[in-house]
C-alpha cells in the first residue's frame, strides 16, 4: 500500500504533462515543427509586369511532401530540375521529379495561345500549374514563380519559414521578341564565369538576347584560329594596361551553352571598321600603310579604321565571320559600324556593302548601331538605335527613314539605358557624355512612341548595354546593372499599359531584398522606396 501511495500520485503528474503537451501541440520525436505561415506575395508584385492578373482563392504551401511534376520531355525535365535546383537549398525539401501523381508544381507543355516564349500560372491549394507552348515559356514562368515566393528562396541555406504561393491566375507573353543587354568585355575582360553570373541575373527578368562586344580598340576577345595574334597579341591588355584577355573558342562554347540553358541567345559583335586597333596592332597588313599601330589603353574614339581598298580587310572579315557563325547557334551576328570617325562616308558605304553579304553568306543576320541607316542596310537587317533624346532631327530622321524601307530597329538610347552612364554626379563608377541616368528616367519612357514616325512593326526590341571602360569586377557589373536593368527588362516584356513609374517602384523595391539573398550588390537609388533593414 505504501508503495502504491508513492506510484500512483507521480503516474498521474506524468500523464497529466503528457497531455499538457497534447494540448499545447503534439509533436513526433525527431520531427521539425511545422515553419510558420508567411505573408504571400501578391501576384502583381512581379518584375517584369505580367500582361494580366487575376487574384484569388487560397494559396498554394510548398511543403516537404511537395514534387516537381514534369512532362516527359527532356527539356521540360531541365526546366523542372533547374527550378528544384533553385527551391531545395533554401526549403530544405526534397522536391523530387516525378511525371506521375498530382498536386505538388506541375510544368506542362500544350499547344495554345501562349506564343514562343509566354506561360500562365494557376495557383490554388491544391498546387501550382505552370502551362506554355514552350520550354522557353517555362522557364520564363519559374521566374516568375520565384519572385512569388520570399526573397529568402534566393539563399543557399536552410531557411525555417513558410513558402506560400498566392492564389490565382497569372497570363503573360512578351511585348518584344528582343529584350537584350549588352555586355563589353573589350575595355575590360571578363571571365566566362564573370559572364555566366551575369547571364543568370538577365534571365531573372527574362532577358532573352546577350550582345557581347567581342572587339575594340582596347581588346580583342575571341580566338580566331585563321588570325590568332588577334586574341593572342590583340587580346593581351585592355583599358589601364591590364592583362586583358581572351576566350577560347571553347569558353564561347561554353557562355553560348550556358545561355542556351536560361533561353538565352547570345549576339556576338566583331565593331568594324572603326574601333579595330586591337586587330590593327596584331596585324600590320590589315593597316592601309602597313604599319601596326601600338596597342592602345586609353578610352578616346573614333581613331582606327580598316583599310576599306585592300582586298586582305574582306578576307580577314571573311575569316572571322566564318569562324564565329560557326561557333554562334544563334540568328544574329553585330558588325559594329559606329564612331566610324576614321573612315569616309564615300569608304564606309562601300565597307558595308561588302561585309553584309559575308555574314548572309554564313546564315545569320545582321546588326548595326544605328549608323548602319546611313549605308544600305541589308535585307531583314536590324539597326541598333543608341542616339540621345536630344540627337538631331537629320540623324533621327534617317533611321526613321530606314524603318519604314523595312530594318528592324532595337532601342538602346544612350540617356536611358546605358547602364554604365552615371546615376549621379556622385556615383563612383560611369560615364556622364551622355548625361546622367538615374533610375526613373532610365524606366519611365515607351519604346513604341520613342522615334515618332517609325513604324510600330520595326521596334523588335530593348536592350541595355553595359561598357566597360570603369568596370572591372562582377561588382562593377551589378553596382551599375541594378537597379535599372529589370527596368529596361520591363520595357521589352511588359504591354506598354502597365508602365507606370508610381507602381512600378514600389514592384522594383520589393527586389531588394531578393538582391540582398543572392549577393548581388546594388545603388540603393532614393527615388525608390526600398524596405527598411
């Protein structure tokens, strides 16, 4: 009886604890509590603006028990694995690929109204769908997906919160097939990693065009077999008196390659025949005197010139544009053509007449920079419009004149998306010739009315170019990049309607946080009302 006394009041305390903690939440042992619920973000809070948004219903949680449903293609299974790449090391969760069940994120591929590269999302409690006629479609919609979880999805670390994905229906297709920025690895050399970086932030946006400017005064960056002191000797310095460098024609392979897996095509440009003396100084025959010129570091322009009468110019051109097509899957390939100072306009003319057909003659199609307007421009050829607002009305005039004869034209003014012009006259990197470009004036204007009287049908696209003459780091790139690239991105995807500077940068602050997670430092512009810590 005594020892029943002392048992049985302590098997009571035990039970009733136990039941206490019933109460308060049972919990298996070993078992992580449940994350708790987030805030989802709303389904317009995306950069670029999707075409429409119909909010509604409950939103879907990413769970431990959620999959990646894909199609049996192999492509949409690489678009599924790069999305379970980007959400396992921040959720912690498996997110296998499986082509059965249901529920979970589905990517699906159905013939529709969706175009080459637009998608639609449907969320609801009981999963994500992600539906297009493309892989690219796809994966333009998981970048989407992305920004509609938290920022913190972005880390590389376990993160213990909630994943919600609002409810409702997203549909959206792209304004302009060409949304491009550019890259000048010819000032400074960046790494093939350096570019891939890059590449990965462009495809955030849904940037679809990488321009890489392969060639300048100051470098040349891509190995010709036929002509290799142009990467050997060309290659080998760059603004200041660096080491400069140059690429393989494997690494190219390899930034082409990458960029194909993030929908990405990359545009080449070889300048010509103005900004060449990097090619001249490796080349003494290429020079109308025979004389090579000293490899030059400076930024001046405007200087150099390819012999435009000597036969040996059309077979190095011949060369290089063989080599390079064969190395480019893409459709495009960019001979330069600007701040031909050099050259006479009697000279320049002739020089584009030959060359055009050379890079027909290897199946792609030519881009200029806009000056292209005052030769013939080729059949299908593009011209790249980088003028000011301010630029004259004769220089503007001819462009417009060529756009209504049928080149396409791609918008690049200079005093709105060069990303390397200056925010302020305080900004530690940049240029300022043309102006100084703080975020709303590099966001808030619209391609299709920019060059009054240019036929809607002949603006193919955006893009921005970032020159390199003060950049030399991954750092430099984004510090300028960001926060006007998604904007210039906006511009070439989002229907003109939903421009609107007043929502537009509220929609850009919430990528602050997003920047913070995957490292990418950024001018903290004050016209932007960027979150607090």
């Amino acid at each position: 009886m005594r020892r029943n006394r002392r048992t049985t009041p302590r098997t009571a305390r035990v039970l009733g604890s136990l039941l206490l903690v019933a109460a308060a939440g049972a919990f298996t042992i070993g078992a992580a509590p449940a994350p708790p619920r987030t805030t989802a973000v709303p389904l317009d809070r995306v950069v670029p603006a999707p075409a429409s948004v119909t909010p509604g219903g409950a939103s879907y949680r990413i769970t431990r028990a959620t999959a990646v449903r894909v199609d049996g293609s192999a492509e949409v299974r690489r678009v599924g694995a790069y999305l379970a790449g980007i959400l396992r090391p921040s959720t912690g969760y498996p997110l296998p690929l499986t082509d059965r069940g249901s529920g979970g994120i589905r990517l699906h591929l159905e013939k529709g109204d969706h175009g080459a590269e637009g998608y639609r999302l449907r969320s609801a409690p009981s999963g994500v769908t992600l539906t297009a006629s493309t892989p690219a479609g796809l994966f333009h919609g998981v970048q989407t997906l992305r920004q509609l979880l938290p920022a913190a999805v972005e880390k590389k670390t376990v993160q213990h919160q909630g994943w919600e994905i609002a409810g409702g229906t997203i549909e959206d297709h792209p304004r302009y097939a060409y949304r491009g920025a550019m890259l000048d690895v010819s000032r400074h050399f960046f790494t093939v990693a350096q570019v891939e970086r890059y590449i990965d932030q462009l495809a955030l946006y849904k940037v679809n065009e990488l321009h890489l400017h392969l060639s300048d005064d100051q470098g040349w960056r891509i190995a010709i077999t036929s002509w290799p002191r142009l990467a050997d000797y060309g290659g080998a310095t760059e603004v200041g008196g660096g080491k400069g460098g140059s690429y393989t024609q494997a690494d190219y392979r390899r930034i082409v390659s990458y960029a194909a897996s993030r929908y990405v095509e990359v545009v080449p440009e070889i300048d010509m025949p103005g900004h060449t003396n990097a090619a001249l100084a490796s080349y003494a025959r290429l020079n109308c005197d025979g004389v090579a010129p000293p490899r030059y570091t400076g930024t001046e322009v405007g200087f150099s010139s390819l012999c435009v009468s000597k036969d040996v110019t059309y077979t190095f051109v011949n060369d290089v544009v063989r080599e390079l097509a064969a190395l480019t899957p893409g459709r495009y390939l960019h001979i330069g053509g600007d701040e031909a100072h050099s050259t006479s306009h009697a000279d320049y003319v002739a020089f584009m007449d030959r060359v055009q057909p050379i890079v027909a003659r290897y199946g792609k199609t030519v881009i200029g920079w806009h000056q292209l307007t005052g030769a013939h421009p080729a059949e299908g050829a593009l011209a790249q419009y980088w003028g000011l607002d301010g630029t004259g009305a004769a220089e503007k005039d001819q462009v417009v004149r060529a756009a209504r004869a049928g080149t396409g034209l791609i918008l690049s003014p200079a005093d709105r998306v060069y990303l390397d012009m200056k925010y302020t006259k305080d900004t530690r990197l940049g240029l300022t010739w043309a102006g100084l470009v703080e975020v709303r004036r590099s966001y808030d204007w619209d391609p299709g009315a920019y060059l009054p009287g240019a036929p809607a049908s002949a603006i193919k696209g955006v893009e921005a170019p970032l020159w390199s003459e003060t950049l030399k780091t991954s750092a430099d790139i984004e510090y300028m990049a960001f926060p006007r690239l998604p904007g210039a991105a906006e511009l070439g995807w989002s229907p003109a309607a939903t421009h609107d500077w007043n929502r537009y940068k509220v929609r850009l602050a919430a990528q602050g946080p997003r920047w913070d997670a995957l490292g990418i430092g950024y001018y903290r512009s004050p016209q932007v009302p960027w979150p607090h810590g």
